[in-house]
C-alpha cells in the first residue's frame, strides 16, 4: 500500500513540475520520504566479525577483527611475518569482499598454558617481567615500564604504520599494547601497575604513528581526549562493566591514585567512534533473548559505532533472534536518509533543497562524496559538502539545481562504483543510487 501511494504521490508531482513550466512565476513543490531499514552493509559500523574466521555468519557485516600478538608479528627480531598474519585472517578474502578493519595489538593473553606473548628474543632482552597463574588464565605479564620494551615497541609500531598506515583496509585501531588482552589494565595478584608516565609513552607512539587512522582507547586518558581518540568496551551487556564504562565517559574513571589521568569525555563519539564488543563472560543467547531492548538503547545512548568480534554473529539463532540481532546492529553507528525534497520551478529551471539526516546514533567519520544524477543515469556530479559534520538527528540542507527537463532525480553517498553508502529510503535503487523521483 506503501509502494502504491507513493508511486501516486510521484506521478502528481510530476505532473506538477511539468505544468510549472509554463507558469510565469516559481512553483514550489515538496515531497516527503519516509524512512525505511537500515542497511546492514553499510560501511565502518555494524558488528564486526573475526578475521581469523571466514565461515558464514548469520547476518551480513562490513568490518572484521584483526587480533595480534607481538610473538607472531616479530618472532625474529627485525624480521616480520606479514604475510602470516595476514594469511591467518583471510585479509585477500575481506579486502576482495569490501569489508573494513579493526586493528589491536596484544602482548600479554592470558590462557591455559603457561606461554608468552612477546618474542623469546624481546624475553631476553628484558626478562624482568612476571609470569602468572591467576583468575584470568595463565601467561606472561612484561615489564611495561621497561626503556627496552618501549624503544622495541615504537620499532614494531612503525613496521606495523609502513605496512597498514596508508591502507583504506584499517578502519579502527584499538590501543592494545598494555595490560591483559590488551585493555590497559594488570590484575593485583600479578604485582604490576601501570602509571600515567607509562600509558603516555605508549599513547604518544601511536598517535605520531598513525596520525591519519582513528584510534581507540580502554579508559578516557587527558592524551586520548586532547587528540580526539575514540573509546571501546569489552564488557557491554555486562551490566555492571557496562555501568562502570558510562561513569568513565561521563566523569573521568576510576584511577585515585593518579589524579587528573582520566578526565570526563562525553563528546569523545563527536571526533572518533566508540566500539568494543558484548561481554565474553555473559549467556550471550539469553541477553540476546531477554535484554535485546536494552540493550540496543544502551548502545544508541553510547553513541556506540561498531560491536565484535564478540557479538551474536558466528550464533545459531532462530527467526526471532535473528530480528533481535538485527535491532541491536541497527542501533549501531550512523543512518541516512532522505527526508524531503523542496523543488522551486520557473522558467530558469528548477532549483532544489534537499534535506539530507541521520538518524543513527554516530557519524560517519570518513568523507564520502553526495552525487546527483538527472535524466539518464550517465549524468553525475559531486555537490559540495561535509558528511562527516552530520551527526545523530541533525541534517545536511544540500542545495543545486537541475534542467527543466530533467525526468528523475537520483542521490548517492559513494567514492567509488565499489565503495558506498546505502540511504535507508523505500524509493528505487541501483546500487548505491536512489531515485527521488
């Protein structure tokens, strides 16, 4: 009925425009869209699935999860395996396939077995580490504060930024480096801490290393907020890890000892995503089943861009689980439409406002061109403006104008026939393209 009242809208207001033509004076005309889905292959949000895995998931996705340990990169000091890493993580399929990259580098993943994640050869360098056997698992815990390890580290950091740095495949690095899987924390019984003068130093590196990449950190750092770093979470649909993550954004965290290291960053989503992915240590079918709602609106209220790779993707889920699913990947990240379209015809032809919005919870932060199209789908140009300043429930007024005879206009979000932007309108579609009219 949708499709139908629509169809018929179109058809008046094309007889409209037409008989504007003849009118000595301006004829406006709008027309209104609804909104429809979001598209679950939009680029740079979503959930992210594991890269190591190239089996089907239960629902399509745009981002995979690159997970590193410093052993497999550099397992002979200044010699790098590359070409193993990305082997392990089907990178050829991915890239091939249009999907994008979250990034973290892990030193220190606790397990069953006693075992290292650094190189032996970086172990005898330094050796002045701690291995452990606590809740979290077994493993090796390195001295972080070490002159040694971080002059090492800097080494692999800038492998790592000649390789992948100029490589659209990176979308979003995760500041592991320090502390357990990579999240900036050590447990008590292992008899670490790590200290500002610490994080800084690793903090530093990675900011003059990738300075065109958008990068995460576990807890809001003063560096991290004053050079516009996103935040992730490990821990969401964890109620209380949940909780614990909103007073850190909202009031700064929880380090006492180190005053003014961790300061309020409410604004942090403006300038670089929040990501993170749902608690590996919660029933995650039940939470799926029984706090779906909530969780969705936890994650809207967060700004939250992309989930994984612990997510319900990889999941055996019925037909209503799988809708559940798709309304928590929905709260993810930005949503564009089309709202409407204002049409002012004379005998110069016809001048167009078109209002673009999101209605998702997030910006997009990468620059995508807005292209129109008139008559024959051969005919394209680029308006000029700024996706990325589009955030939750604002809109882009995109002013340009069109000849008399155009019969059908059309709008993509795209850099390239392969790189794009789907609207969530109900209108006709060709590929990334979307009739208005």
């Amino acid at each position: 009925m949708r499709r139908r009242a629509f169809a018929a809208l179109l058809a008046a207001v094309c007889l409209l425009l037409c008989s504007c033509e003849s009118e000595p004076d301006a004829q406006v005309t709008t027309i209104n869209y609804d909104k429809g889905e979001a598209h679950e292959w939009n680029p740079y949000k979503g959930f992210a699935a594991w890269a190591k895995d190239d089996e089907k998931r239960n629902m399509n996705f745009s981002l995979v999860y690159v997970d590193m340990t410093w052993d497999e990169l550099e397992p002979t000091k200044g010699s790098y395996d590359f070409q193993a890493l990305e082997e392990k993580n089907h990178f050829e399929l991915w890239k091939s396939s249009g999907k994008k990259a979250v990034f973290r580098v892990v030193l220190d993943r606790p397990g069953d077995e006693q075992h290292m994640n650094i190189p032996q050869w970086l172990y005898d360098l330094t050796g002045d580490g701690s291995f452990y056997d606590i809740s979290y698992g077994k493993g090796y815990c390195p001295d972080y504060g070490s002159e040694i390890l971080i002059k090492e580290h800097r080494r692999l950091l800038e492998a790592l930024a000649e390789r992948y740095g100029s490589d659209g495949f990176l979308a979003y690095l995760e500041l592991g480096s320090l502390g357990h899987w990579g999240e900036w924390h050590i447990h008590e019984d292992v008899g670490q801490k790590l200290s500002p003068e610490i994080y800084e130093k690793y903090l530093s590196q990675y900011i003059e290393l990738f300075p065109g990449k958008k990068l995460l950190t576990r807890r809001p750092f003063k560096m991290a907020a004053e050079n516009g770093m996103g935040l992730y979470n490990d821990s969401f649909a964890l109620e209380g890890e949940t909780r614990r993550f909103i007073t850190w954004i909202n009031e700064g965290g929880d380090y006492r000892e180190f005053d003014g290291a961790l300061v309020p960053a409410p604004d942090a989503w403006t300038k670089a995503p929040i990501g993170g992915e749902i608690s590996s240590s919660i029933d995650r079918i039940a939470a799926l089943d029984e706090e779906a709602d909530n969780i969705a609106d936890v994650l809207r209220q967060l700004h939250v861009t992309f989930i994984g790779p612990t997510n319900w993707l990889s999941k055996e889920l019925d037909e209503e689980q799988l809708k559940r699913e798709r309304q928590i990947s929905d709260a993810l990240g930005y949503d564009f439409y089309v709202r409407s379209l204002t049409i002012r015809s004379g005998e110069e032809g016809r001048e167009c406002s078109l209002q673009l919005c999101n209605d998702g919870c997030a910006p997009l932060y990468f620059p995508y061109d807005i292209a129109i199209k008139t008559g024959s789908l051969d005919k394209e140009r680029t308006l000029d403006a700024d996706i990325t300043g589009l955030l939750p429930g604002g809109s882009l007024e995109l002013d340009f104008t069109i000849p008399t005879d155009a019969d059908s206009l059309w709008i993509a979000l795209k850099n390239s026939d392969t790189d794009g932007i789907f609207l969530s309108n109900d209108t006709e579609r060709a590929g990334f393209w979307q009739k208005l009219f």
